[in-house]
C-alpha cells in the first residue's frame, strides 16, 4: 500500500484514462453483472455519461427503476467518493424482445449521435425459458443491437457478454467462433413465423447436445454477431459460471440465488442435503467483479488497437480459471463444511450437512428419504397446527435447480483462455492494481469464504452481530442430528443382532 500511496492509480491508468470522457450504452444493467460494471466505471472512471436501456415494468416506471437499482449496498462506497454519480447515468426506454429494442426515435437519434462503447449484457438466464422468448431476448435482442451499433457514428467498441458455455455442446473450447448447425438469422425467422407452441414441440430437435434453451441461445447470439458485425470492433465475451465480488468494492456482495450460490444457501440453511454432483470436476467459476474488469480492460484493449490490425474479426475472451489456478466442485463443498461453522445461520431447518453422489439411483433414494419424507411430515404438522405447509414446494423448487445445475456439475470442459492471459500481460502495473482479473493468483479458500461472508450478509440478510445466536443453533442442532443418527444406527444394529439371533 506504501508504494500505491506514492502515486495516483487512475492518473497512471491507461484503462482509466481510455475512459475519461467517454459516453457507453449499456444493456442489462439491472442485471448482476450489469450493476457491477456501472458501479466500477462510476468508481474508477471519469466517463461521461452512462445510458442505460431499461424497461418498464406495471408498477415501477424507469426512474424508479433506477432509485431501486442505485438503492444497493453495490453502490455504498461509490456514494461515499462520488455523491453525484447517479447524475451521470441517463435512461433509455426500452425493451431487447421488441423491433429496434423499443427505442423512440429520439433517443436512438440521441445514442447513433453519442455513444463510443456499447456493452450488451442484456439476456435472460433463465434455463428454463420458453425457447420463443429465448429467441426474443437473447438472439434477436442481440440483432437489433448490432443494427443500432452500425449506425453510431463514433461506435470503438461494442461488447457482447456472451458464456463460457455457448459452445457446451463440445469439450474443447478455444477462444473462437463455433459455426452452429441452425444460423441467427434462420433461428430469429422461425421466431418471426411460428407461434410458441410450434416452437415448443421443436425445441428438443433445435437444442440437439445444448442442455437448455439459455446455452443454445448465446450460441446462436454469437452467430448473430459474427455474421452483422463485419468491419465493427467486436469483443465476445465469454464468463463462466458467476460467483459473488472477490474484492471490490465489497467482499461477497451479490443480489441472487442463481447458480452454485442457491446450493450453498440450500445447505447453509439445512434444507438441501443431498446433491447430485461429480467432486472430482472442474468448478468453471469466475468472481463477478473480476469480470467486470475483464470486461473494460479488454474494451480499452480492442478500441485502442483494432485500426493498426486492420482485423474484422471479433476478439473472444473465454474467462474461466486459469489452468494453473484450477479448482473443483469438491473444493467448494470443503470450503462450505469448512467455514460454514464459523459463521452459521441463525434460523437454519436442520444441522447443515451434505452428502454427495455421482449415482443417479441413489441419489433419487437418497433424495427421497432426506428430503421429501422430512418435507411431507413437516408439512403435515404445519396442516395439523392450522399453518401453511410450505416445505414440499420449497424441495420442489430446489431440486428443479439442481436438475438444471447437473449438466454443468457432471461433466468437464477445456477452455483455452491465451487472450485472456495475453491481456493481462500487456497491462501496466497501475490497470493490474485498478482493474484486476487475474485468475492465476486468485486465492479460492479466500474467494470461497467471501462467498459466504456475502451470502449471510446480502442474501439471507443476517448482519455479523447474529453469529453468536447462530454458532448455539447450531451447536443445539449438531446434538440433535447425531442423537438422531446415532438412535437409527443402534437400532439398525439391534435389528442386524436378533436377526442373526434368529438364524444362528
């Protein structure tokens, strides 16, 4: 810190001076990631405006939206240093699903006239999504991006947050455009021509080896890109699977229970303790403000150098951890057991404990006999004390999660990530202090305490101050579930010894 505090790190930034000035449209910026590279441009930056496609919703216009979206914890240190920096966000009417995004003509007058960074992380991340929507959003959402962006006069960069896992379909990943067997542009036709339940009856043949409508819908999202953009200074950005901020500006902050994060709050809460995974797999898993800053360092990398290249093809980021920083799911199951008791929840179900298999049988047996017997006779004490049962949908919901979570949990890819190394390499030391992404050093026992540190504080909403309350929860709920275990065991043996009684 002694040798940072001798010089100023956004004066010595080429990152941060690439940014002075300058006007970015962004969609999806009331998304996870989306509100974390608002606040990291406002914090580290000195950009000009920041517009910002939002849609209105039935009971909140966009202004409120806003007021909801700055009204985060995400944005506490920002107000802090900068008190007026919502003064610097403008908002744009809109909606990806509809022609030309939804945007009136004046404001599409207003950003061809303005803008110089456009970053699309509009999508829906919903596995589960009706692939018409999919299509909507994801594909020709993108599509109408890409027309908007050719009409922007002083266009340096545009940035399409795609996933690691728009090319899932294969276990070699390189950092380069797949061709998909159905184009963007025949799937956003179908789209046009066919009504949602045609479409639904064709989403098994359309998804071929893809496992949900999400992953096959960035592929085509690519495609789209790939075949409009040519002449354009494009970057591809693939994350992996998006886990809470490591360091900045707050350790563990996130806003959903998406991903791994719903499985670990599952088992911090004692409710979830079976899962169907391979320990032995690679956790292809990235912090998100680390994303952000992968995101804006290779923006300033792409505006600053695509002209001298003379290249018309796009950049492809693959972000994963690094090869020689890797690590597996089983990692993040010891990090649960092992800080877990450090900071337990102070309303837990049952003393927090997970089993693992890689069985299917008997993780349906498994499942069963720990989660819907114990929800069933919950629930019927609930009806019996005239209360609502609840528990049974609850493991509904959970093991839907799970079902979507396994195709990423069972099996393994390689990802070349040599851009996303050389990026890192080719910046000063001042951008690697201010913007930092780098995966190899990446400390995962500190990344994944952090993750719970943020989980108990942002998502369950229990400050530090309740720990206390919580370590004699679970102290109380230890004695009991070994009593428990303990009690079925000995009987188990009982019966085992008359058994062999009877027969000897």
């Amino acid at each position: 810190m002694e040798i940072l505090d001798k010089f100023n790190l956004n004066d010595d930034s080429k990152i941060s001076q690439f940014y002075l000035n300058k006007t970015i449209f962004l969609t999806g910026g009331t998304g996870f990631l989306g509100k974390v590279i608002i606040e990291k441009l406002l914090r580290s930056t000195d950009v000009q405006r920041i517009f910002l496609l939002i849609r209105s919703k039935k009971e909140k216009d966009i202004n409120k939206r806003l007021n909801d979206l700055v009204d985060d914890p995400l944005f506490e240190t920002l107000y802090k240093q900068k008190p007026d920096f919502v003064e610097k966000v403008s908002l744009i009417s809109g909606d990806c699903t509809l022609p030309e995004l939804g945007i009136s003509k004046e404001d599409r007058e207003l950003l061809k006239q303005s803008v110089e960074i456009v970053i699309h992380s509009a999508a829906t991340v919903r596995f589960t999504e009706p692939i018409k929507f999919a299509l909507a959003i994801n594909v020709r959402g993108t599509k109408e991006i890409v027309k908007l962006s050719k009409e922007m006069l002083k266009l340096e960069c545009l940035v399409y947050i795609s996933t690691a896992f728009s090319n899932c379909n294969r276990s070699n990943i390189e950092e380069k455009y797949y061709k998909t067997k159905l184009s963007g542009d025949i799937a956003c036709n179908l789209l046009e021509n066919l009504d949602s339940d045609l479409l639904d009856y064709m989403t098994p043949k359309l998804l071929g080896q893809f496992p949900n409508t999400y992953t096959y819908t960035k592929s085509l999202a690519e495609d789209v890109i790939v075949k409009h953009c040519k002449g354009l200074p494009v970057i591809i950005f693939r994350p992996g699977i998006v886990l809470p901020t490591y360091e900045e500006p707050v350790h563990g902050w996130i806003d959903n229970y998406y991903g791994p994060t719903s499985i670990l709050t599952g088992v911090a809460a004692g409710i979830l303790r079976v899962i169907y995974v391979r320990m032995d797999a690679p956790a292809h898993i990235v912090p998100v403000d680390f994303c952000a800053n992968a995101i804006l360092a290779s923006t300033w990398k792409k505006a600053t150098t695509w002209e001298k290249l003379q290249s018309n093809e796009p950049a492809f980021y693959n972000f994963v951890p690094h090869e020689e920083n890797s690590v597996e799911w089983g990692v993040y199951r010891t990090s649960i057991e092992t800080h877990g008791v450090k900071m337990p929840l102070s309303r837990m179900l049952w003393y927090p404990v997970i089993t693992s298999t890689t069985s299917k049988v008997l993780y349906t047996i498994l499942k069963f006999l720990c989660h819907i017997v114990p929800g069933f006779l919950i629930d019927t004490y609930l009806r019996l004390s005239k209360r609502k049962p609840r528990l049974l949908k609850i493991y509904e919901k959970i093991h839907k999660g799970c079902d979507m979570l396994n195709f990423f949990v069972m099996n393994e890819w390689i990802f070349s990530s040599d851009n996303v190394s050389n990026l890192w390499n080719e910046m000063s030391f001042a951008d690697k202090k201010l913007f930092n992404f780098n995966m190899k050093d990446l400390d995962w026992n500190e990344c994944l305490l952090r993750n719970l540190i943020g989980l108990r504080l942002y998502l369950v909403k229990e400050d530090p101050s309740t720990i206390p309350r919580g370590k004699a929860l679970h102290r109380k709920l230890k004695l009991i579930h070994y009593t428990f275990v303990g009690t079925i065991y000995g009987f188990v043996l009982y019966m085992l010894w008359c058994l062999l009684r009877m027969v000897f």
